[in-house]
C-alpha cells in the first residue's frame, strides 16, 4: 500500500490542489493531518482524509480519523489535542487503543518518523512553515508491505530528500 501524507499548509490551497492532482491514482489513500485553513466542505476533503488542527476553528472537522486499508489500520490525529510537542506518549496510546500500526500527525511542523512497539509513527513535517532541524518544506510517502515500511519525503517541488528515506522492519 502506498499513502500521501501532508499536514500544516496554513491556507496555501494550491499546493494540496496540486499534490491531489500529481498523486491521485497512484497511492491508496491521501491524508491531511490539520492546519490546513480551508472550510469542511472544500472539496479536496473528497479526496484527502482530514482532521482538525489547532487552527481549523470549524467544529465540523474531526478531532482524529481511523481508516483501514489492506492490512493497515491508520489512525490520525493533528496532536495538538495529545501533546506531541513535549512527547509522543499520548499519541502512542490513542493509536494503540484504536489497533492501528500507522499514526500520523502534524502540528509540529518537524518530520518525523519512527516505529515504536510494532507502530509507525509519522510526521510529515510542514508543507508551508517548516521547522528547525528541518527547514524544508515537506510531505511524506508511506509504503507498507508485509514485510517493512519505507518512509521518503519530498520537498514542495516534489523532489526525494533522500537522505531522509527511512525504513522499517514490519513485525
């Protein structure tokens, strides 16, 4: 399975207009992780699962999706609502308690990818205010076999960042 994973465009449409243009077809699902400043009823959200952050004022949107695909069980939260500046505790459990293998979040603005226990866990990073370490402005692929997980992310020009390719043995 492969995923598009953005978050945190802060109103920058045009960018998620064309992310949903070059990829659809080609990855299983796309996935905005909040922030992105548009109404609930734009209709990039029939083509991009999405949440609320905590500059999405609309209580329309959700606080966290759960999906599954194939063998996957994602769940996504922005995690404004679980902490994720100090530690990625609260997002671990919540996705925990939802069975899933994949967790996505945003709000950060920092990339991030890791597996704890048997879970994935992603940042995409920011598509329009990126943050220090990493002062690129990203999205993320994820693809998910059986067998691993590999995580490329990809600059606004949707050039690789290949040193910044990740992968995961899948247990």
């Amino acid at each position: 399975m492969k995923y598009l994973v953005v978050s945190d465009n802060h109103g920058q449409r045009d960018i998620l207009v064309e992310l949903v243009n070059k990829y659809r077809g080609k990855v299983d699902a796309m996935f905005h992780c909040g922030d992105s400043e548009l109404e609930p009823t734009d209709e990039l959200w029939h083509e991009m699962l999405v949440v609320t952050g905590n500059c999405d004022f609309d209580r329309r949107y959700k606080k966290f999706q759960e999906v599954t695909i194939g063998t996957d069980k994602i769940y996504m939260t922005h995690g404004h609502l679980s902490a994720v500046r100090m530690d990625l505790r609260s997002l671990f459990y919540e996705a925990k308690e939802q069975e899933a293998n994949i967790a996505l979040y945003g709000h950060t603005h920092v990339l991030h990818a890791e597996v704890a226990e048997d879970l994935l866990i992603v940042n995409p990073g920011s598509i329009s205010q990126p943050r220090y370490p990493y002062k690129v402005k990203t999205y993320a692929l994820i693809e998910s076999d059986l067998e691993q997980y590999c995580v490329t992310y990809y600059n606004e020009k949707h050039e690789l960042i290949e040193e910044l390719t990740k992968t995961f043995s899948r247990n």
